[in-house]
C-alpha cells in the first residue's frame, strides 16, 4: 500500500482568518482526508514540527511526498532539503502544490529559478489537458473549471517538463504549465499549479483527483539501484594503462 | 562576432608530467586554439586567477562558456558559480567538457548528482551520432572513434537531455549518453563526454568540430528577457478581490 | 484485469528448422505463456487467421498489443493496420518487439523509416537501463546480458523517445535505442529491440519482466476522450463575425 | 544562402472575395515577400501547377519548404506527398502553418491525426512564449497579441513537441500549443498556428518574424547521412553463425 506523507508550511491557516475559514486544519488536513479516502495510507507534517516533521524514520515510511509552501521557504532548513532531494534521488515521488514552486526541494531539483507571473484576482483558470493517455488524467475531463483561482503565468523558469499533462488558461490573458512530469534520479516530481491559501480549491473533487492519480503514478517501482565510481570492465580488456593522476 | 571563454582548472598540466606532455600549456589553450581557429573570438580563465578568471567584465564579454574541471570542483567559489549559472539563466552559452560533469555550475544546473561509472583503462571509445540533423553532428561522420579514452558508463544520473546527440560505445562493455543538449532558463547547455588529462582527445580534429558546433548552437540570440512577478492583467477583468495575506 | 493479445508472423516457426527448434509453437506462445503467468489474461494472434487475428472483436477484448513480425510486413493488409493504429489512437496500448519495428503499424505511427543497421553474428548485446526509475525497469539489474544476439546499431531512424529506457552496447562495436516509450493520441507505445526468431531470447526471464512491465505500463487508464471540430467558447464572446469560407 | 519553397494551395484566394481582399496575390506572396526581405532565396509553388509545383529540380533548390492548405488538402497527389516527405528525412526542413495540420505531408510525418477544435469568431489570440532562447523566439516580445484570430483548442492529437515554443490563449477560453519543434529523418519540422485566409495575420511583422526565424533554425547543415542495413562489425568479432531466415 502506498504510503504518503502530506506537508505543509501550515502557517497562514493559524495566522490569517481568511485562510482559516477555508481551511481550518490546514491545507494538509483536507489533501491527506482526500488521499486517505483515495486509498492511500496518509500522514501529514509541517513545518513548525521537530525536524519539520521530515525525520528520518518518517521518510522511511514514505513513498510520495507532497508539498505545500508558500511565505517561509526559507525557513526550511537545508540539511532537511538535502534529506528530501536525496530520497527523491533513491526513489521517493514528490508532488509540488502551487506556491511549492519556490520551495527548496523543487528549486534544487530543477535547477533553476523557477520564477514566474502571478495576479491575485478571483479570476476563472480552465485546465486543459493535453495528454489525455497520461495516468495522471485518469478519470479527468478534458478540463477542469475553477472559478475562482490565483493566476500564474509564463515564462515559467522550468526546465521543459519530461511530459506536459496540463496547461492553464487564465480569465485576464496568461496560460501556464500547471501540470508538469520530471525524472529526478530514481524518482518521479509532479508540479500541480492549482490551490491557494484564500481559496477553496482542495476541496474540489477533480483537483482531488488529479492530487491522487499523481501520488500512483509518482509511487516508487522496485528498479535497479545504479552503482556509481570506478567499475570492472564486462569485457576482457586490456587494463594495465598508468598513464592516471588519480 | 561570438565571444568564447574557455575555463580550465589547470593543476593537472602543472602538476603532473604525463599531463604536461599531453597538454604542455594547459587543455584550456588546446581548446582555445581551435576555437579561434573555427572563428570564434576567444580568451581563457583559470582556476588560480583572481575570481578564477570569472569577473563580470570577462563574463560581459562571454556568450559561450566551456568548463573543464576535475580534482578541484570544491575550490569553486559557491559566488563564482552563483554567477555563471546568473549568466546562463540570461542566456549565456555553457558547454561542459568531460569531468566537468562534477562541477558546481552543471550538477546545480541540473539539480542531480551527475554521478557516472569511470575506468581508466586506455580504451576504445566509439561515439555514434543518433541525431544526425543537430548542428552539433554538423561535418561529422556516423562516428567518432578515440583510440583511448576513460570510460563513463551509464547510469549517468543526469535528467533526460532535451535532445541527444551522442551516445558512445566502450570497448569494455558499457554505454554512455555522451552528448546531451539541454535549455535551462534563457542559457542552452552541452554536455560532451570526451576528454581526459592523459590522452590527446582535445587534439582530435572531430572532437574540435563537435565542440566548435556546440559553441555555435549554444551562442545566444536575442529573445525576449521574461517579467516575473506580479503582473497585471492583458484582459479587462475585475481585479477587486480583497481575499489574500500578502 | 489487463487483457493482452500476443500478434505473431508465425511463419519462420513454420518454415524454417532453426527457428522450429527455438520455437516450436512460435515466438507468440512463448510471450503469451510468460505474460499469461505474470497475471495477465492473453491471447494470440496471427498473420495467416482471418483478418490476421485481428477482427473488432478481438480488438474489443484488447488492452495491449504486442507485435513481432519480420519477413511478411507488406502482407498485412491495410485496414487492419487502419484499424490497429485508430485503436492505439483510442488508448490501447502498443508493444513493438524486434523486427516489428519495420512493421506497418509501427512505421505508420512513427511517421520516420525506422531503418537501422543489423547483422546476424550470434554476438552479445548488454542492455543498460537508462531510466531506473521508469516503471519498465521495475524488478530489473543495471544491465541485461544476451549472449547471443543479433545486432541492430545506430541511427535508428525513429523520432526522439519521449523516454529512452534502454540502451544497448554490442559486441561488434554499436549502440542501439532499444526501449523507447511514445505516447500516440490516447495510447502509449513500447518499443523492445531483443529477440530474434534464430537466438532463444523470449525465454529469458529478464526479457519476459521487460515485456511484462511494458504491458503494465501501456494498459490504458480511463482518461478524457477528446472532442475535435467546430467549439462553441467556454467564455461569453461576440461571435458575430461571417469572414468565412467554410 | 538559404533558399525557401513557399508553397500555398492558392484556391481560396481565387474564389473568395473576402480572402482575396486580405491576400490579393495569394498568402504565398506575402510570405515570400516576408522572407525575401528577410535576406532568404524565395521562390514559390501552389497546388495547381503541374506537380503541384514541387518538381524535384524545385526541391532540388530547397532547404525549407513553407506549407499553407485548408480545403483542398485531398487533391495533394500521394507521389508528392512521399516526394516531400523523403526530402524531409534526408535533411529539407518544413514548416507547417496554421490549417496545414491538416495536410499529408504533416499527418504522414508526425503519424497521429493532427485533429484539434476551431472556430471562427475573430477572437483575440496571445502566444506565449514558453523557451524565450530558442532560436525561434529571436527578437519576439514576452508575447504576440493579435486582435482577430481563428481559434484552435487544444487537445491538439499530435505527438508531444520536442521543444515547445508558443502556447496560444484565446478569448473564447482555449489554449493551444501553437509552436511546436520536431526532429524526423535529418529533418527539422516547425508547425506555426498563426495565419488564416480570412484575417491579415501574415502581414503581422512579429509573425512575420517568426516565420523567418524558423525557416533559419529548419535549414540543414551537413550532418552524416546514416547508412542503413546489413553492416560489418566495427570490432573483430566472430561472425561465422549461420543460423538465419534471411
């Protein structure tokens, strides 16, 4: 059974009345309630916790990470970040929400700035799917409608995706890549552009959806673990050259 | 007229006389001397240098950077490398030889470990061309055979190139993605395989060609610079929701 | 339960002792048993059947399609290739083995020759997993050692892999693509370089786990069905305009 | 220098009084006017002249060919259509434009049906650009507005872009991948959304641009042309098998 751990910054739901309201156990309760319900064995973790609940033995019992960030990226600590990249390296899914485009598990494995536009307008956002073959559309029309919704828009500072699923369009003129598939080492990442702290989107069955089919399809396979450094040959070769400054 | 830099760590060839007879004024001057000869305008930088041959003026005059490193990588400055990766997210060329696979401006670039499998064995090495329609397999052959090379083998743990353009063939057994084209920001990037301090491969005219080709491809054009950050809409829409904690 | 048909030539089997011998019930009894007990319900089908095995019907009843044909491409007819190509475009998924990839439906679907380089040496192939995370690497070591093979080298004129799986290294000195994934429409597409109808490579059970997990992977999900022609607009626009030649 | 084909079906123009007034001497003369003064060698073929234009001895004279059809894609006689073809995979490069999606040439290379939805209601378009330094977005703005345009929405059935240049929003709620790179044989191929029969949108000096652009980045160089077929070992291996069908 996959195991899941949900993350969350989880302070503006304690801070703001706003949120609150939308969200009154933190944006991490209603995911890991929507996974939990999908099949998954759910736990959360948040920032403010010991080792931001990211502990060694938490991520032992975690096939798919998913990840919600937004004012206090940098308060993650980076030996923590270097625990998560590298268990994406060895296999660990990680799922990216939203404004977890600038967190520091997603920058560092990207490679880059990942900058982008935003506007915060209550304006409609149409997700279109332009891989309907894709596991991650299963059970997905060819859009999804969300009325009122933060825009993002591009330039994107993304590498190009390994598989683009869906792309946004916006009310006042942008589109955006908002779902996006990337190989990292052993592991898979999948970017969902949609849910914002002020509105309702978590609770929107086909984002729900779209969360779940990217935590099966992140989940990790048995394959091999690559040995890296200095290797026999398979052939009988000659190997005697000195010629080393090793 | 494209400007070139050519980076080198430059301590083998000073350090070591089997280097010193291979590379008497260093691979840098090896590599720079094609180049000039392909057209280019170029200049070196080296690691002992002030800022290691990297200030702003030099890299204001750089379109295309290639980087050869390999027992020094952690004497990088981490400013150093913030500032050639700053240069190639606004679209200056990189172009990464060989052992530079381990150097902090491409496994940042990459947000992988870039680790490999190596033996220093003198062998074969045979590089196939499997897109023959890239520019950088402009004036080559089906194959470039080298003599004697060290042997990288796969799994190079790097993401999926964009495009790939070379994959070698090793006489003990293994297989390589040997020339990996990838676009991270506004900056395009070229992995090359080939290379090694004790054996002549920068005196190979094919290797020269590829590298010549990579420089062309990976020299910047003029596209547009992308706006990040709020943005205002291009569609008139109601931009009166008050719903947000920033 | 994912329901497989296993398409064959089956006429070497038939025609030529050797290959008698390897196969006595033919290549597609030999696919069908290995994936019949990986848990999949199988079927076969063959050239020389009524509308060569491949009727509605049986296509109803089909999730993937493995292909192996060789000596006999240009006598499968048109409308059943029409028909096979319409179902991948539909969702089902495709399993190209070996010599198939001069097949109609293969070479119509990737819209290149896919011509290659081959030679029958009884050589070894090592095929080197590129990807260890992708699901067809499930259960898999780094490598896969034949000891007899035929080769089949570089350029393999096919577009670029959306993933790149495998690569082989041969014994006379070429690299080959041999496990390339493509979506096409709704459909996923695997293609599988080994097996050969003189060397018993579908016997070993490396190359059973690959072609298993490539079925695993090609099973379509319940994704949207696209509308295609004339929209009306998801937006309230002024749609007055009658500058038409339609 | 590079020398441009600019073909055109050339009907509508004849027998509509309203496309006739955007293009009096045919879309082709706008385009070629366009890339002539863009510094290439332009000549121009339409469907009705004998062998729709596109004798070999034209395509003899042609490292990219320009493709504008709509109705009459039909009547493209199949002989031309492999002629095209061929040429693009020994290197000619093709551009594709707007309901040229549509045609043989198209359909046949990228192997997938090339259906999306449309309509014509003079809407606002805006292409993004997504890779602002590909060659292709070359002195582009961040985006290309255009006030009257024919939308087309995705899901776009093609295979998914090497690299993806522009995605187009659309005032009536669509987006669509609208500048889309492939590689195929040692051809390049750019299909360019923009452009219809009824709206000026070739004489819109940013499209204008684009078009110039992509012709650059399709011209061939001089890559190797592959060698296919039965071929002797690179290294000095055993080849006395003589188990083989052929």
């Amino acid at each position: 059974m996959t195991q899941v751990t949900v993350w969350n910054e989880f302070r503006h739901e304690r801070q703001n009345d706003t949120v609150a309201a939308v969200y009154p156990d933190g944006i991490h309760s209603v995911i890991a309630d929507a996974l939990d319900e999908a099949g998954f064995e759910t736990q959360t973790a948040t920032l403010d916790e010991p080792e931001h609940g990211l502990t060694e033995a938490v991520l032992d019992d975690t096939d798919v990470l998913t990840w919600w960030g937004h004012a206090a990226h940098d308060e993650v600590r980076d030996e923590i970040v270097d625990r998560v990249c590298e268990r994406v390296r060895e296999g660990m899914g990680l799922i990216v929400l939203h404004s977890g485009h600038y967190s520091k598990p997603f920058t560092r494995l990207m490679g880059t700035s990942c900058s982008l536009k935003w506007r915060e307008a209550a304006e409609t956002e149409r997700l279109w799917v332009l891989e309907p073959g894709h596991p991650i559309a299963d059970g997905i029309d060819e859009h999804i409608e969300i009325d009122e919704a933060e825009m993002y828009g591009e330039r994107f500072d993304i590498p190009a995706p390994d598989t683009l699923v869906f792309t946004s369009w916006f009310e006042g003129g942008e589109v955006f890549r908002s779902g996006c598939c990337y190989r990292r080492g052993n592991g898979r990442i999948f970017y969902f552009r949609p849910g914002h702290e002020t509105y309702p989107i978590y609770h929107n069955e086909s984002i729900q959806r779209v969360v779940a089919n990217a935590v099966a399809w992140a989940a990790p396979d048995d394959g091999p673990t690559p040995t890296f450094g200095n290797a026999e040959p398979r052939e009988d070769i000659d190997t005697s050259d000195e010629r080393s400054v090793h």
